[in-house]
C-alpha cells in the first residue's frame, strides 16, 4: 500500500495556479499510496496570515505524469484523502518509534 518515506529536507515549492497567482508551499513529503504518488505540503504565510490563523492544515497533492510532464492536482476526494493522511501518519509513528529505539 506505501512506500518508505522519501528523505527530503524542508524544501520551499512555489506553485502557480490557474489564474497565474503564485502560491509558496513547504513540501513535507512525498510518498506512494496505491500506487499514486502523492505530496504533502504545507502553506507559507506571511506574519499577518500566521496571527490570523493559528494552525495550518497540511494539503495533499497527487502526483500526475502525462507523456513525461508532472502537475499536481489537490486531492478533494474524501476517501482519497483519509487514506493518503492515514498511510502518512502510520510512517512518521513509524519511523519516530525507531528514532525511539536509536537513543
């Protein structure tokens, strides 16, 4: 159903939308979900925006290659959704209870 988690910095992801309006995200993860590939990212916000709301919820992006070219699309599907969130909560228990077991 998964794969291991990919080892990625925090890296800063600058998406474009429809409309031409850039969007800054953090990318948190990739990983593979019945075989799709799916990015977790979270939204960077100004000082303003971060006072105004207090906790950001991670968006997750499905990974879709057409004839070699990537885009990403935001998973709105519920189902979808709960089982990519479900697979990358059990991997980060995972891998803190063996971050565990190394002390």
């Amino acid at each position: 159903m998964t794969d291991k988690m990919h080892e990625l910095p925090d890296e800063l992801v600058t998406l474009v939308d429809e409309e031409g309006h850039e969007h800054e995200f953090m990318l948190l993860d990739i990983i593979m979900v019945n075989d799709h590939e799916y990015a977790i990212m979270l939204p960077v916000s100004s000082e303003e925006e971060d006072a105004a709301e207090e906790e950001q919820e991670a968006i997750v992006f499905r990974i879709d290659d057409s004839d070699g070219e990537q885009s990403l699309t935001v998973v709105e599907d519920d189902e979808e959704w709960e089982a990519v969130a479900a697979a990358w909560e059990e991997m980060a228990v995972r891998e803190f209870d063996e971050w565990d077991d190394e002390e």
